[in-house]
C-alpha cells in the first residue's frame, strides 16, 4: 500500500479536501487496495476539529465524503508516508525543516500543483480569511491537480488501469 499524505497548516480547509478528492479518485478507478491517504497541518491550532464548514459545504456540493478530525504532522507520518505532498511553499519549508530535525531522508516531497498542468502559480492559495469562493477555488486546483498527481502515481507504480 502506497501511503499519501497531504499537509497545510491547519488541517481544516485545504489538505482534507484534498484528502476526500483523493480517496474519492482511488475509489472511483478501483485503486483502494494501492493507494491510501490521510491529512494532517504543521500547525497545532486546530487539533481535533472538524474541517472547516465551508470545507464541508465545498465537499458536498461535490458530493465528496470527508470524515476527518484534524491533527499535527508527527515524526511516523514523515517516516511512513510515501508520499508527503505540501499545499504551499511555507507548508513544504516547514515538513524540511522537520524531517531535517529527526535526520529522517525523503525524497518524494512535493507541492501538489507540481502536478498541475500549466499551473499558473505553484501554491493551493490559503482560503482560511476569505470567502466561499476561495474555497471553490481551491477544489477546482485540487481536482485537477490530484487527477494528474494520480496519473504521476500509477506511472511510478506500474499500474496500468
Ligand atoms: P488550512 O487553512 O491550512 O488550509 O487548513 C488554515 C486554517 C486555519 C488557519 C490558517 C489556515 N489559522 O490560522 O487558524
């Protein structure tokens, strides 16, 4: 099983969205049993709670499940995650800058528009201070994104389907 884990900083808005699209994906192409995904923030300033309710709303307009609480990026996900896809550049300084502090190598760190074709900036804008339109915003970027990184994943598996 190959483990994805997304990170923002709050784990309320951005990275279970891009969690539930992800797990919405694998279970639509039948790849459950090669891939699995779980969330998580650098920040603890959220820990335990549900996603954001313009998260959830986004979600179901989609109609993508999301049964997330949030919580902090520990020392196992950097050391079991096969994948650690950052939403933006502070959130990818911040994995660094840990996976540097308990020594652990890791060379599939990515941002998740790195996977957008033409992306015209690298970075899931942070929707947290603004309106409902951000977050729609942030579902288009995600979708299109995680339908190629999932394009780049089964390339890199030898999965054919
Ligand atoms: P997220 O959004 O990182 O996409 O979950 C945010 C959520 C909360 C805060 C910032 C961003 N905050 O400052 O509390």
């Amino acid at each position: 099983m190959i483990k994805v884990l997304f990170v923002c900083l709050g784990n309320i808005c951005r990275s279970p969205l891009a969690e539930g699209i992800f797990n919405h994906k694998i279970r639509k192409y039948g790849l459950e049993n090669k891939f699995e995904s779980d969330s998580c923030g650098t920040s603890d300033y959220h820990i335990g709670e549900l996603p954001d309710d313009r998260t959830l709303k986004c979600a179901s307009k989609y109609q993508i499940p999301i049964n997330h609480r949030a919580r902090q990026i520990n020392r196992v996900d950097l050391r079991e995650s096969h994948y650690l896809i950052a939403m933006d550049f502070s959130n990818k300084r911040n994995i660094e800058s840990l996976l540097e502090k308990h020594r652990i190598k890791h060379d599939q760190l990515f941002l998740i528009r790195e996977f957008q074709p033409g992306a015209e900036e690298l970075e899931v804008p942070d929707p947290y201070y603004g309106g409902e339109d951000g977050f729609e915003k942030v579902y288009q970027i995600l979708d299109n994104s995680i339908e190629h990184f999932l394009e780049h994943l089964k390339q890199s598996q030898n999965i054919y389907v």
